[in-house]
C-alpha cells in the first residue's frame, strides 16, 4: 500500500516536472523539434530515474528476515 501511493506521488511530481521543464523549453525555443526531442529524452531520463528510486525505496522499506 505504501509503495502504491509512493508510485502515484511520484508520478504526479515526474508529469509535474515534464510539463513545467517542456513549457519553458517551448517558450524559449518557440517549439522547435530539437525541442520535441529534447522533451522526449528527459521523459525517459525521468523515468529511469524514478523507477530506480522506487525500486530502491521498496528494497529499503521491504524486511527480509533471517
């Protein structure tokens, strides 16, 4: 249960952050495709990232007994 509502807060934070960073690329580059691609690659940046610190945090809070 703790790992599900820790996905979603994440989740909502990485979609957060993608659309905030991609406004501000599109502003400044006035939406070139470097821009698109740029986008695309923190996209995937951001979910490797996120997946891992997930997959780390599950570890850390998951006892294993002796």
């Amino acid at each position: 249960m703790k790992v599900k509502s820790l996905f979603a807060t994440v989740l909502i934070t990485m979609a957060l952050t993608v659309l905030t960073v991609s406004s501000v690329y599109f502003v400044v580059n006035e939406g070139s495709a470097a821009n698109i691609a740029g986008n695309l690659i923190l996209l995937v940046c951001l979910f490797f990232f996120t997946w891992t610190a997930l997959l780390l945090s599950k570890a850390r809070y998951t006892s294993v007994a002796p």
